[in-house]
C-alpha cells in the first residue's frame, strides 16, 4: 500500500500543512507532524471531504442572500436595542472614569531606581526595601526598577503607572506598530552548527553549489559573512560564519539573528562534545532545529546511532514518535542538500508562520553578523535585514556607530540599491567598526545618527562606571518562570562519574516551591569562554567540579559578571546550593554612611520649625537618607530628611562640596556646628 506525507496533501489540496493537521485531529486521525504518512485510503477519504466542502460553500453563498433579506426586517428593532446599551455602557465607563481620576498615575523614566520610585510616592526607600523584601524580592535602593517590582508596589500603595519613553524610542515603537495587511513573508535565516571536522563547511559549500575556499584562494571574490540559495522559487540566507561561538556572542548582545539551526553530526562518529554543546546553544535561543546527519556515504555509517544519541538530547526524530526532523546528507557527494533545504522550509512554515513576517515599506531594521576595517574601503560591516528595506543612502545608526550607506553589496559581491527582510548586504560608510550582534537601524538625518550615537556612548560610560561598583548577588541570575523563579546552571566536572552524580544530587536536593534550578549546559574538564559567553546570553551561573577557569576566563567573567563557583567536595557544593536556595543566607539590614555635612546657619522657617544651612563636607546628602545629628561627637538626634533644597528648589540630592538646606522631621533643636551624618539602610545577605 502506498503512502504520501502529510505535507504533499496538502499542496495537493490548496491548503497549509497546519490547517490539514488541524483537520485531521477533527476526524480523529493521529498525525506527528507535517512529515508523518497517511495511507492511501485516508488520503482519499480527506480529498473528498475537501470536495465535499467546496459544494457546500456554493449552496451557503445562495442561502446567504434568503438571510440578508429577513435580518433588514430585524435590523429596525436590533438598532433600538443596541441605542439603549450603548447608552447603559456610556454610563458605565463614566463611572470607571470618575473612579479612576482618584488613583495616582505615575510617569516612571526609563532607568529610574527604586529610591526616584520612593521619591515620587513620598514615602523612604527602606520602606519599598522591606516591601519587597516580605514578598521575597531583594530589591536595593540603588537598583533599577522594572514591571515586576512595579506591580508589587503598584497593589501595596494604590497606584497605577506607565513608562516614560524617550523621543528616538517613541518613534522606534511607532515603526514596529504596523497594520498587518501590509506584512508579507520573509526568508528564513539559518546557522549551521556542530562538532568540528563533522563538515559544516563542506555542507555551505554543497549548499551554496560551489567551494568557498577554491575561490578565495584564486582571490576573485570574498565571502561577505552570509550566503542566499533559492529553492523552489523561495529563498534561504544561510549565515557563513560556522560554529556556535559566534552564534552566541551574538546572542549575548541581544541579537535573534537565527530562525532555524542545522545541526551537522557525522553518521561515522556520533554526537561528540561540541555537537552537546550546539544543542545547548541552540536550545537556550529557543530555535528550532534540523539534524543534517552527514557523511551517509562513508563506510560504516550509522544514521540510527546518530538518531538514538541525540534523543537523549529531546530531539527525537519524527519517525520515532518525536518532532525534530533528521535529513541523511553526503556534503561531498552533494546527497539529500535539495532534502535539507525543502525541510528547512517545511519548519520554517510550519513553525514559524508567525515569526518569518516583515513590513517591507518600513525603514530597516537588523543585525550586524561580520565586520572589517578594509585598507581600500574603510569600514564595513554585513547587516541582516530582519524589517523594513534598507537603501542605499540611508542614514544608519549602529549603538555607537554611525554613518550613510554609500554602497551596497550582495551576497555574491555585486553592486544592489537595496536589501529587503531576511537577506544580507554588506554596507560601506560607517564611522567606526561596529561589533557582530549589533543593531542596526535607519534614522532621518545623519545629523539624528550621529547624535543618537553619541548619546549611546555617554549611556555606556555611565553603565560601565555603574557595573565596576556593582556587586552581583545570586539574585541577580533569577529567571521568571510562571510563578517560579529559576536558576539557571552550567555545570563542569573532571569526570563523566563526577558530572552525572553531581547532576543527580542537584535534582534531588530539596528546593523552596518557588524556587528551581535548570541545568543548561554540562561538561568534562576545564571551565572555558564558551561557558562564559551562554552564562551571559542565558542569565546563569557557572559550578565547577574538581576543575577551575584558567586566568583568561577568569578575567572574562569577571568583566562581564558572571558568577563561578568551583568545589572539590560534592557535599560541599550541595550544601551550599542549598543554602541558597532555601534562604538560608539570611538578609539582613546593614547601614551605609553616605555622608556629612557641617550646620553654617540655622533659619526659622513659619510652620516649618527650624532649616539648617548646610556645607556638605564629603559623600552627598540624599532626600531618602537617615540624617544623625552628632554635637560634640555625641548623637543627640537620629531622624528622617523632611526636606532638601538648593537656591529655594526641591533637591534629591546634594554632593560635597555644595551648600543646601535641610529641615528635619520632628527635630528643631539645630545649633551651628553640628555634624549631620547621612546614613541609608541595605538589605545584604550574611557570608
């Protein structure tokens, strides 16, 4: 009996291989996938209820029009009906509107601190501190606020609020927001990865349907970074640029660049360190992935035993039961590349209707994934436009970057004026070399390039300044799950039997409700910058088992705040993740001296009491500070800030060096001379 896939019916029928899914779950016919197989009696059986329908659709047009007649007898009484509930629900929302006008609305900038927040509801930021402390968030007053700290505090002090968003971003949102007749499918953009030697770029080379490295020797052309092949009518931009290094550092900086990954694994050695390691990349971005098993045509070849490796990985083929396709190729050989390829649009409809769509008319948006300082050219870099077209002679900003694009070259270095969503173009006439992963995105003027630029600039110098005072605590890593927090782990060990014992303990090890650990990655031997880059790219942290990260990686994790934790006894490693986990490092309350100030003059300020004027001698005082008024070394007075002002202006905060005045709750009794000591409460957990 012969049999045809799931998705050639439905190109057969007119229909997507989704909605033929859809129906054949209505019949109660069990399907996979859009790869599974359905027999010939069942094919038939589909084609003629898709017949059927079609004569049904004819007879319900007539009936249509017997319908519209009576619904205009109707329509007369129905308009009566809609007049009055209109009417009830203008009422209603009257009402939600005059209750509404009673609950604050804050405007939170971008950025803002969880003391600016403190400001803005008049109360201390060691109030909002223990706040959110009782509902298990360590949150300091230095610390950046987001939504889910705002909703927090949002139901505990009765207020609504809304992020102020700066002009450029504004005018970004703008753009993204876009009717959705006017987008239109893109191509899909795919990286091909695995363990070295296992022929990734003997396989871009096959793709492709000539050698890159034939040609680069013989000097005529350069690669730009990506590649375009064309199937079918439809296109494909395959990213040049192998292993998953790369892959991640782009990740790292933000950069979604990859749709779909092709995981080459070789069918005469099998899943090898690095291929794991692909997979874990791969997974962490949450693309989907294709097994390309290669080398099919070597003696000894076993796809199977590929097959049963990497389902211990999740990615269980779909002839076993599972979802990940696998395609038998020969790279050398040029076997099953046209197979690859048809699968590789097969996921990309299937899976990623949604997400392969793009406005083409918008200005463009995309991701750098190469960049050079070429002696004859300058500075160029090849962009991946994931929206919008980008034209030759547009105004682009790249972060820190800036320029107008004097020339466009494709994939096969000619000359265009264009590149439109999903495809490649490598671009000449930036201001410096921008790093891979960086967003790119077309601006009106090079004036407004070169402006936004600099200000990107100034943000990072204050950013680094920030994070070189910064401590990271484990807090820091946490990962919103549903109604969990997550921690996520990459796990070293020296040996196999370390590593799965380890990983066993972990899993057993008792865990606070809303508290869990997801191990990402694992592996044998050394910690390396691999490591480093997913725990960036994924927010986890690193343990090490009878292993250490040698100087260099050390140095990277340092700058980019990544924790490494290394033990030579499991029990040790345990117990101190436990620890952790359930709170047993306790938080406590640590006072901070910012400050002192001398009292130069005392005023009498009407209904006020009595208004220090200050010299701020070192540090700063701060509006939400602790003040301690100290008279002869002696503290005669521990109090709150009831006001700070400079020149008759509301302050929030004074540094040295500069005069002010300060009124202080509850406290009038101010002399010349007295000291105030600015002091601020954290919330630190015990060593």
């Amino acid at each position: 009996m012969s049999k045809i896939r799931v998705y050639k019916l439905a190109k057969e029928l007119g229909v997507s291989s989704k909605e033929l899914m859809h129906k054949l779950d209505e019949l109660g016919v069990e399907v996979k996938s859009h790869m599974s197989t359905l027999d010939d009696e069942t094919a038939e059986a589909i084609r003629e209820i898709y017949s059927e329908e079609e004569e049904v659709v004819e007879v319900v047009s007539d009936k249509e029009k017997i319908i519209e007649n009576t619904e205009e007898i109707t329509s007369v009484e129905e308009q009566k009906e809609e007049e009055k509930a209109e009417s009830e629900a203008t009422e209603e929302v009257e009402e939600e509107e005059s209750m509404e006008e009673d609950i604050k609305i804050l405007e939170i900038e971008k950025g803002a601190t969880l003391s600016d927040v403190a400001d803005m509801l008049g109360v201390s930021a060691t109030d909002l501190v223990k706040v959110l402390f009782m509902k298990g968030m360590m949150v300091k007053p230095t610390s950046e606020v987001n939504d889910e700290v705002l909703e927090v505090l949002s139901e505990e002090y009765s207020f609504l609020y809304e992020w102020k968003e700066e002009a450029e971003e504004e005018e970004e949102e703008e753009i993204q927001v876009v009717d959705r007749s006017k987008l239109k499918p893109r191509p899909p953009v795919v990286t091909v990865m695995g363990h070295v030697d296992h022929g990734k770029t003997t396989l871009l080379d096959a793709i492709r349907g000539t050698s890159v490295a034939a040609r680069e020797a013989g000097g005529i052309t350069q690669s730009i970074g990506a590649s375009v092949v064309e199937i079918n009518g439809r296109k494909i931009t395959f990213i040049d640029t192998p292993g998953h290094e790369a892959f991640t550092a782009m990740r790292a900086r933000g950069a979604q660049v990859t749709d779909i990954v092709v995981l080459v694994v070789a069918a005469t050695e099998g899943v090898k360190p690095q291929t794991i390691e692909a997979v874990n990349h791969a997974k962490a971005a949450g693309v989907p992935i294709i097994v390309a098993v290669n080398k099919i045509d070597v003696p000894g070849a076993n796809p199977d035993v590929v097959k049963q490796q990497l389902s211990q990985y999740d990615l269980l083929p779909e002839e076993w039961g599972g979802t990940t396709p696998y395609v038998n190729v020969s790279a050398l050989k040029k076997i099953g590349i046209e197979d690859l390829l048809e699968t590789i649009l097969l996921v990309a409809d299937i899976e990623l209707e949604d997400k392969l769509l793009a406005n083409y008319d918008a200005p463009a948006r995309g991701f750098i994934i190469e960049s050079k300082l070429d002696k004859g050219r300058g500075p160029v870099a090849t962009v991946i436009v994931k929206d919008g077209t980008l034209h030759k002679g547009d105004a682009v900003v790249i972060e820190t970057v800036y320029g107008k694009v004097r020339a466009i070259f494709d994939d096969k270095r000619r000359q265009i004026k264009e590149v439109t969503p999903g495809l490649p173009g490598e671009i000449m006439g930036l201001s410096d070399v921008p790093p891979a992963g960086a967003k790119l995105k077309v601006v009106e003027s090079e004036r407004l390039a070169r402006e936004l630029a600099e200000k990107e600039l100034e943000k990072r110098k204050e950013k680094e300044q920030k994070e070189r005072q910064k401590v990271l605590s484990l807090e820091d890593f946490y990962v919103n799950q549903g109604d969990k927090q997550v921690l996520n782990i990459i796990l070293r060990a020296d040996t196999d039997g370390s590593l799965e014992a380890i990983k066993g303990a972990l899993f057993k090890m008792k865990k606070p409700e809303n508290i869990d650990i997801n191990i990402i990655h694992t592996g044998i031997g050394a910690i390396t910058e691999n490591d480093v880059m997913l725990a960036e790219a994924s927010k986890a942290i690193i343990l090490g088992f009878n292993v250490r990260p040698p100087s260099k990686v050390q140095k990277l994790a340092q700058s980019k705040g990544i924790i490494i934790k290394t033990y030579r006894i499991i029990y040790q490693l345990l117990e101190e993740m436990e620890a952790m986990l359930k709170g047993m490092l306790q938080p406590k309350e640590v006072e901070k001296v910012i400050g002192h100030a001398e009292v130069r003059k005392t005023f009498k300020v009407p209904k006020v009491g009595t208004v220090a004027g200050l010299y701020v001698t070192d540090g700063k005082m701060t509006r939400n500070a602790r003040i301690r008024v100290i008279r002869d070394g002696v503290i005669v007075a521990d109090t709150k800030v009831l006001s700070l002002k400079r020149f008759k202006e509301d302050v929030r905060e004074v540094a040295a060096g500069y005069e002010c005045g300060m009124g202080l709750e509850k406290f009038n009794d101010i002399k010349e001379g007295d000291i105030f000591e600015a002091y601020v409460i954290e919330m630190v957990k015990e060593e």
